[in-house]
C-alpha cells in the first residue's frame, strides 16, 4: 500500500476503527538507517468538520515529550487521509497483559504499570489534557514494558460528540459524566478509567462486563456501572490478592458521583511507598 510518502514503507495492519487504520511502517531515515514507526490512517469524511479540528490536536501532541507519552513524529495530508506517525511500542498493550494473567499481574509490575501510567496522566493534566479515552488498549508497552498512553486526542476529536450507541469498546471504561447528556468532563474522568484498568490488571476482568451483553448500549452499561460504583466498587477479589492499599485506591478512584472521586494529587499522596516509587522515577527518566 502506498501510503504517500516513499520513505515509509508498510509492514502489516496493527488495528482499525472507524477512523481508519494503524499500520507498522519501516521509516528510512537515510541511505543506511531505518527505524519502525506507527502510522495511523484518518480517512476525512467531512474536510469542512473535521480537518481543523484534526490540525489543532496533532499541534497539541506535537507539544508533548515524555516518557511515558507515544511520541508524535510528524503528520501528512495524502489522498484524503491524514497520516499520524508516531513511535511504535513493540511489546504490546495492557489488553495482552490482562489476557495473560487471568488471575492478575504481580504486585512489582502492578506497581510498575501503574507508576507509569499516573506520571504520564500527570503530565497530560498539567498540560490541561484530557485523555477521555483511558482503556488497557491504549496503553501500550515499549521495549523495556514501560507504559505509553496513545490515542489522545486524536481518535476523541474524530469521533462524534456524544458516545456511539452500540458497542462496549470505549463505554465499559466511560466515566458516568461522559455517558451522561449533561455531564461535565474534568480531568477525573481520566481517574475513573484509570481506576478500572487497575482494577482489571488485578481481576483480569472489568468489573462491569460480566452483566452486560455483547453491543450493549450506553444505557445500558451506564445502567449498570450506576448500580455497581454506588456508593463504591465492590474491590472484595483485591483485598483478597493483594496489599490493602490497591483496593483503597480502586475505590475511591472509581466513584460515581464526580465531586467524590479523587483527585490526581491526592492519589499520589494516599500511601507513602507509592508515593516515594513515583517520586523516584521522576529522577530516573531523561527526555
């Protein structure tokens, strides 16, 4: 496939959507150096609606340089597509973590994965980013398994509005706001999405699916996640597997009502240990 640019050549399709496709490309760089990179695709349906919008997102992750982001390389217009080229992360996404470990992942990694994944939200926040669309899917594993959020920003502006009414991908991981018709977003919608995918790191499962058929719709799952987070998730599974303060955080990240949920800040206060890991990996990295 000619994707328009002679300097990538396509490997094999890693995933497609609505949007379009995301391929593993082979960028040469000069007569002897190459190196593999993530394209994704955008098929512009509505020029008109969606290329400006597209544009103001690729300049806001252009802006962002850390490591645990997928780093944007730069973007391209070519026979009505818009063309991502962002890093690849060779190792997969914490859906293949969760499939392989059924019964959850160790506490070192569980610490690991999520030190990673709040530094990088951390970042995005302060940064006045929103994710909206926090899921094992989109946490991808580099090399060395460090998480890397994708799938910021773009697929959110491409998208409609309001969530699809079919389809458990993203709403099993919705927080009820965003669900909801007139519900505020805020930065703890990210900490609800967050919140399950630890939870499901440590049960190898949504809390939710479970009561749920395929194609619910959004009411549907809404319906559900209200019965079941109010007035907290049950984390009995966890405190059964792990340490005490795993369930303590599930529980009060993953909260209904918004204004009760924690915030990032005091997530990262509520145990000592956690505290002092994050901390300390903020001194490891260089950018």
């Amino acid at each position: 496939m000619d994707l328009g640019d002679p300097n990538l050549r396509p490997i094999r399709v890693l995933g497609e959507g609505s949007f379009g496709r995301v391929f593993l490309c082979i960028q040469h760089e000069g007569r002897h150096q190459k190196k593999n990179v993530c394209v994704k695709r955008i098929i512009i349906k509505n020029p008109k609606a969606e290329l400006a919008l597209i544009k103001e997102e690729i300049y806001i992750i252009s802006q962002l340089r850390h490591p645990n982001i997928v780093q944007f390389i730069r973007s391209f217009n070519h026979a009505g597509t818009v063309n991502i080229v962002m890093e690849y992360a060779p190792n997969g996404t914490l859906r293949n973590v969760i499939q392989q470990n059924k019964l959850g992942v160790d506490k070192a990694r569980l610490l690991q994965y999520f030190t990673d994944m709040v530094i990088g939200l951390e970042y995005l926040h302060i940064r006045h980013v929103i994710h909206r669309d926090i899921k094992p899917e989109n946490m991808l594993l580099d090399l060395n398994n460090r998480v890397k959020i994708a799938d910021f920003g773009i697929s959110n502006v491409h998208a409609p509005s309001k969530p699809s009414q079919t389809g458990l991908g993203t709403p099993l991981y919705m927080a009820p706001e965003i669900m909801c018709t007139d519900g505020k977003i805020d930065f703890k919608s990210d900490i609800w999405s967050l919140g399950l995918v630890i939870y499901e790191l440590c049960i190898g499962r949504n809390p939710f699916a479970s009561l749920l058929r395929p194609n619910a719709s959004v009411q549907s799952v809404h319906n559900v996640v209200m019965a079941l987070s109010k007035p907290k998730l049950d984390c009995q599974l966890m405190r059964i597997r792990y340490d005490p303060i795993w369930p303590r955080i599930c529980e009060q990240m993953v909260v209904y009502e918004q204004e009760k949920r924690i915030c990032l800040p005091d997530l990262l206060s509520m145990d000592s240990f956690i505290t002092l890991t994050v901390y300390k990996q903020y001194f490891n990295y260089s950018y």
